[in-house]
C-alpha cells in the first residue's frame, strides 16, 4: 500500500484501470473486478466517455465501500459540463460520493485558464466538494508543461500522466513537482497500450519510477492474477532487463498508438487502435508471424474507409499524424505479390530442405 500524497488515501500500488472493461460483457467485468478485490488492488479509474466502464465499476464500490477508491473525470470545461458530469456518474456509479474526480485530459496552459476561470470546470468541482458528492479534485493528461502548470496552482490533489518507458518527459519536472508538493501521483499506460513486449517489465518500471499506484487496463482474471504477481514479488529491474526494455523503447519511438481508444468512434467506423496495432505488430514480427494480414482483412472496414475528416486527430492526446498513419497500416498490412511470392518459396523449400536455414 502507498499514501496518496496530501489525500492521505492508502492506495493498492496496481491499480484497476477502466478502459477495457467497455469492451466486456457485465459478466466478465465482474470477473476482472472481483479478482481485483480479491487480490487486494482497493483503488479503479474510470471516465464519462469510457462508455459503460462507470456502470460496471459499481460493481467494484459495492462490497465494501469504505475501503475501495473511485477515481473518474471529465473533460468538461464549463462549470456546467463538470456539474452535470459529476451528477451522472455519481448516479452511474450507484454511490452517494466519488473519492477523486478528476479534470479529464488537460492539453494546454490555455485550457487550464479556461477551467480556472469564472464559470470555469473547477468552480463545479470544488462546489461538489463542499457538498460531500466528491472529495478530493485530480487533473490528468499527456503534456508534463500543462500538468506542471495545473499543479502549481495548488487547486489540485491528485496527478494522473503517463509514466513508462517510452514518455519520459514527466521524470524530468513534473514528478518531482508532485512529490515536493505532496501531490498523489497515479500512473498510466505502463506498458506503453499493449505494445511493449513483456508487459511485466513495463509494469516494473512503472513500480520503481516516482508514482503512487500503477492504473493498468485489465480484460481477464489471469490478466489480473499475472499482474498481481508482478506487484506482489516486485524487484528493481536488473540491468539486462533495464536494457531489454530500452531497446524496446527505440523499437517503439514516440510516433506509435497506445490504444487510449480516445479516437473512438470513427464516423465511417474504422477502428484505429486495432489497425495501427495490428500495423505495429505485423511491422515487428511479420516474417515469423503473418496472422495479422488475415485479421486486417477480416475487418468489416479497413483503413481505406478513412475520409480523412481529421476527427480522431483533434481528440488524439498524444497528437499522432492518423490519417498517414492509417494510410500506411493499410500498405503495411496488404502484402504485395512479391512478398507473397517469396514466402511461398519459403514454404516449398521449408519442405524440400527442413534443416536448412533460408535468406529468401
């Protein structure tokens, strides 16, 4: 257990993330939370726009309210919107307060002075607080300089940012702001969205790095008992491992998806964080591993569907280029005759010669 900064909360340091638990029937949401609480992880995060995420996380305050933590926000920047937001997931949430409710993805300093404002989100949410429905007040987001400025208000209880291998920018300021002003500081995409290649090491890093309680999405119970088991026998990452994970990082660079799903929903349906996931997969490991071509294809709409209207890049947080993106997951993911041609040849010679190493 961790102390949540000025809070005071003891916070489980794995934490119970909302995001997957949109794409899960209510049976197997419960089955992800129950085996949450039952390994001791007492603190979730969920969202208004996470879909239905609220609803199933009544779930996870029911059994014992007292002891498990809520933490949920919005991106309302209206005193208004906040209000309202706050009022709904109170009652999607079945509960009469939530611990944390947080403002929902800060991009700029220009966007805290409007929440900051008169008729601003924090006016609601700190009138929220006087009347018991939450209590304490959070910020999240992607950009260390906007979060470094929200923090220096003093407004602010609790930190939420990304905090892995690959976004390093809040080592540098921003978390070490946090801790000398006694700010909770709760972590986010530790494996970098699914991609890093041993989640555990991620979620290790994440453990050792300045933060409070790691929040990992979560879509099945040996998902979670595997988690667990990392939080529970945690070891500083060796310097193989340290390196291992590095190299992972450059793999990677900046320009990749981590499957946030804020993109979501495209108007001509496409489903960009599943293309240019299955993109970055089939970029690694295409030679040993082709499957992804077949699931691409199988897509009711493949990223030639993209209008290019520019939708899903305004609600980017990390503000990728999708558009080329998708354009070049179509490419990556379409083979072309000659590679076709020459995996086939592969094959044939796999058969003649099954000892024998091919450089086709």
């Amino acid at each position: 257990m961790a102390r949540l900064g000025r809070t005071n909360l003891e916070v489980s340091r794995l934490g119970l993330g909302g995001i997957p638990l949109m794409n899960l029937d209510f049976a197997a949401a419960r089955s992800v939370i129950d085996a949450s609480l039952a390994g001791g992880i007492n603190i979730a995060d969920t969202a208004v726009g996470y879909g239905d995420s609220e609803q199933k996380l009544a779930h996870f305050l029911k059994h014992n309210r007292e002891n498990t933590i809520m933490a949920t926000k919005s991106p309302g920047q209206s005193a208004r919107e906040m209000a309202a937001a706050i009022d709904l997931s109170l009652a999607r949430l079945q509960t009469d307060y939530i611990d944390i409710y947080q403002f929902h993805g800060l991009k700029s300093v220009e966007a805290l002075g409007k929440i900051m404002a008169p008729g601003g989100a924090l006016e609601a949410l700190k009138d929220a607080q006087t009347a018991g429905k939450i209590r304490f007040i959070g910020v999240t987001g992607h950009r260390s300089s906007a979060l470094v400025a929200a923090i220096k208000t003093g407004e602010f209880d609790t930190l939420m940012a990304p905090i892995n291998v690959v976004d390093r920018e809040s080592e540098e300021e921003l978390l070490p702001l946090a801790r000398r002003m006694d700010i909770g500081i709760l972590a986010m995409k530790p494996v970098c969205g699914g991609t890093l290649d041993d989640p555990a090491l991620g979620i290790r890093f994440c453990l050792n790095a300045t933060t409070d309680t790691v929040l990992v999405g979560m879509k099945s119970v040996a998902e979670v008992e595997t988690n667990l088991a990392t939080a529970g026998s945690f070891q500083a990452l060796s310097e193989a491992e340290l390196d291992e994970l590095l190299a992972n990082a450059r793999q990677l660079g900046n320009t990749f998806c981590r499957r946030c799903e804020y993109c979501q929903p495209c108007p001509e349906g496409v489903n960009i964080p599943k293309i240019l996931w299955l993109a970055n997969y089939h970029r690694r490991y295409a030679e040993r591993d082709p499957w992804t071509e077949s699931e691409y294809s199988a897509l009711e709409v493949t990223a030639s569907g993209c209008e290019e209207c520019g939708e899903c890049e305004e609600k980017c947080p990390y503000d990728l280029p999708i558009r080329e993106m998708l354009k070049n997951a179509d490419r990556e993911l379409i083979p072309t005759k000659k590679v076709i041609a020459r995996r086939g040849i592969k094959r044939v010679a796999k058969k003649i010669l099954p000892n024998h190493k091919t450089d086709i």
